[in-house]
C-alpha cells in the first residue's frame, strides 16, 4: 500500500497487466516505418479500446481548448496548463499532435487533475524489475564524472576557478540526466540495427550533466542556498561572485564540446535549452500571476527550467544515432514527460521528505515563496492559501500554514495523479522503440522518477539505486 508519509491517504494499486495497446514502429527501410500492431490479450483489447476512445476525445478536446479555457478561468481556482514551449529546431516540435495525437490536451489534463478524487488512477504498466538502468550502463556511466572534470580542468589553468566548476562533479548526483540521454541513444541505436553508443551521444550526455550541474550553481547563487546533495552549498564555500562566473564557464565548456560535433541541428536543438533555462528562472523570480494563471505558469516553467533539458537531449542523441523527424520527436516527447514528472514529483517530496533523505531542507520551496504544484492544488480546498501565494509565503506563519493545509488536502494525490499521468505516457512512448535492454531501460526509469529514492555509490563508482520502495502483491509503496 502507498501512503505519502504522515497523509497516509494514497493507495497505489499496479496494474498487473502490461500495456500493449502501443504500436511499434517497425524498420522497413532507412527511411521508412511500417506499424505493427502487436497480439493482443483480451484485457489488453479492452484497454486499446478505452485508449483509442481516450484519444478521440483528447482530439476534440484540444480543438476546443481556446473556448474551454475561457470558462476554466472564469470558473476554478485550479486551471488549465498552457502546451510547453517547443524547440525552435529544424525538426519543429509544433508537429507534435499530429505524430503522437495521444498526448493529453491541456484542458484535459486540468479537468481530469481537479476531479481526481473520483476517479481511478491511470493504468501502469507492469514494470520490468530485472532491468536496472544503472547496471544496464555501468560501462557507459563509470567515467562520465572523470571525463566532465578533465573537459573542465582542460580549458582553464586558474586552479580556483577549477575547484569551484568541478565542486558538484563529485558522482554524487543521481545523474538521471545523463543516464536517460545514453539509454535512448541506445535504445534507438538498437531499433536502427546499431550495436555501439556513438561517441557524440556521450557527448551529448556529459553535456546534459554539465548544463544541469550550472544551473543549480546559478540556482544556489540566486536563491542564497545552504545545502545540497547532502552538504555545503558551492555557494556557501566559495564567493558567490566567483560561484555565479563559474557557472558561466561550465555552460562556455559545454558549449565548446558540442560545437566540436559539427552537426547544425544537434546544437540548434541544446542550444534550446538555454533559452528555456533562463526563461523558466525569469518566471520563477518575477512572477506574480493572478488564480486563473497560476497553474499553466506552473507547468510552463516547470517544462522550461527541467523537463526540456531532458526532451531536448534525448531528442539530440537519438539524431545522433540517425532516427529520423518521427522517432526524434517521440525521442523529444519521451523526455518532455519524464522530464515533468520529475519535477512534479520533486515538488511533492518537499513536503513529505527529511532532509537526510533529500538532501535538502524539507518545504524548501514554500520558503524561497514558490508556489509548486501541491500547494495549487490545496488551494481548491483552502482558497486561503491565494493570498499567501501572493506574498511568497513572507508573514510570520505562511510557511506553516499552506505546509498543514497541503497535507489536509488532496494536493499530494493530485500531484502524484499528475506525474503518473506523464509517467504512463512516457511508457507508451517508449514502447514505440524496438524491445531491448536499454527499451525497457526507459520504461523501468519512469518507475524510479515516479517512485524516488535515495542514491549511494556502488564499488566501481557508479549510482546505483537503492530500492527503499517495495513490489509485492503488485502494489507500489512511495
């Protein structure tokens, strides 16, 4: 049985059936993909039946979110999330509804997010726990710290300048970033009838850590932080001057590694990261938005400061690997999901959460004054969190207050309800790939975002999980 710490409320049952109403795509040629839909179970033909009426649905839904959202806004506290921002790549993202018409529109997901305590969770698929990404990968993942710092330590002779850049290059990190970059681009290796990860795929996942690992030196300079992963922020042992340069010179370096690639579309695709990162941070800092906005600048920011760093390398590692508009997109789409449900489930942890567990101070977030998922939804119950968000949580008392009405509500199921939502569409993605290890290397991942942990090291340095959630009887325990 699930239950979120103390609320004790969330119960979890796995589907024991495997979703199989995902077709897959099907090598004909180099260029050309035929689709092949698999045997099916009888339980499985109902559940394709539901998804395929699911779909129609979320079709006409979409065509009518202008007019919808009208009378969201005017009516709920909780509202519609605007679509996430799209690469602006040749490969353009704004084609997304047309290849992969299944993803669930905006005003849907509002809908079904706000009327949650009647209805059932969305189906999961059977997890595969054999498959464990980080063993899968050890020999791909054993060295990206020692390959980052060299790259680093390389382009400067400042020996200050070294130690601050390289600080959070420790192994430390739960690299899940790098880590899902080089199992799509395996992944879809495999489905092109490729044995061996391509060097410029590595590159692309050392470039993904050394992106994340700048914007939460930027992030500890912005937000004055004091701890993280466990100990002393870089910000607090070093001058934040010199802490915020360094940050700097990781994206500079990183930069530097994927123009070495020399493939136009793969740059113009990360260097859409950037952009995205310094936007979200921009809305993030400035944003006083009124009710009807709060949620769809939620998820908007959301999508921009971490789940399109996830889309957009996954997206440039399978170009690498040479798929074609189709499958980088599904590549991009996969990201995007798994990318929003971590964060939603990360917002979730902060109230549920030690410090020793997170390596960060539990209700964090509440006291930087960020309003995170949980909270607006809480709102719906307790419209007396509104003015609190409005104040960024400053008074004698906010913190602890929207902390209590959080968990009164149902603000952690519907965020659960959310990232699983994300989580089940990720799988889906992922099995329009081939089978293979690193395939069910994906969809096992969405199992370990959903269900987070805490990381130690293995022997030969590598992360590996440790499993302090337990399958039995089919049930998922958080």
């Amino acid at each position: 049985m699930a239950c979120f710490g103390s609320v004790g409320r969330l119960c979890v049952v796995r589907s024991v059936e495997k979703l199989s109403c995902n077709t897959q795509l099907k090598r004909k040629s180099s260029s050309t993909f035929v689709r092949i839909k698999p045997n099916l179970t009888q339980q499985n033909q109902r559940t394709l039946s539901s998804l395929v009426q699911n779909n129609c649905q979320n079709q006409q839904t979409h065509q009518q979110d202008q007019h919808h959202e009208q009378q969201l806004h005017t009516s709920s506290h909780v509202h519609s999330p605007a679509p996430c921002p799209s690469s602006s790549t040749s490969t353009s993202h704004t084609s997304s509804s047309s290849i992969l018409s299944s993803i669930t529109s905006p005003v849907s997901v509002a809908l079904t997010c706000r009327s949650y305590s009647s209805q059932q969770q969305p189906p999961v698929p059977e997890i595969n726990q054999t498959v464990d990404p980080y063993q899968l990968l050890e020999e791909e993942m054993k060295d990206l710290y020692t390959a980052i710092r060299k790259e680093l330590i390389s382009n400067t002779n400042q020996e200050e300048l070294r130690t601050i850049a390289t600080y959070y290059f420790d192994g430390q990190g739960k690299a899940v970033r790098p880590m899902v970059t080089v199992l799509m681009g395996k992944a879809i290796n495999y489905h092109l009838n490729r044995n061996e990860l391509i060097d410029a795929q590595r590159q692309v996942a050392m470039f993904a850590e050394m992106i994340h690992s700048a914007s939460l030196i930027h992030d500890d300079v912005i937000d004055q932080s004091d701890f993280r992963r466990g100990k002393p922020s870089v910000n607090v042992v070093y001058n934040h001057k010199k802490v915020a340069m360094a940050g700097d010179f990781i994206l500079a370096v990183a930069c530097q590694m994927i123009s070495r690639l020399r493939d136009n579309d793969v740059t113009l695709t990360l260097s859409q990261i950037m952009t995205d990162l310094v936007q979200g941070e921009f809305m993030q800092l400035g944003s006083k938005e009124t009710e009807n906005e709060r949620f769809a600048h939620y998820l908007t920011k959301t999508y921009r400061k971490t789940a399109s760093l996830i889309a957009n390398c996954v997206k440039a590692s399978a170009m690498l690997g040479g798929a074609d508009e189709q499958l980088s997109e599904v590549a991009f789409e996969y990201g995007r999901n798994l990318g929003i449900a971590f964060q939603l489930v990360d917002d979730l942890l902060d109230f549920i959460s030690s410090s020793d567990a997170m390596g960060k101070p539990a209700a964090a977030d509440l006291k930087l004054g960020l309003a995170t998922a949980p909270v607006l939804f809480a709102c719906e119950k307790y419209p007396e969190l509104n003015p609190m968000i409005m104040r960024r949580f400053q008074e004698p008392g906010d913190v602890e207050k929207a902390f209590e009405f959080v968990h009164k509500s149902q603000g952690l199921e519907q965020t659960k309800f959310l990232a699983r939502k994300h989580c089940v569409e990720a799988v889906r993605l992922a099995n329009i790939l081939a089978e293979s290890p690193y395939q069910k290397g994906l969809i096992v991942l969405t199992d370990l975002v959903l269900n987070r942990m805490k990381y130690q090291h293995g022997d030969s340095g590598c992360l590996y999980p440790v499993y302090v959630y337990v399958l039995k009887q089919a049930r998922i325990m958080i």
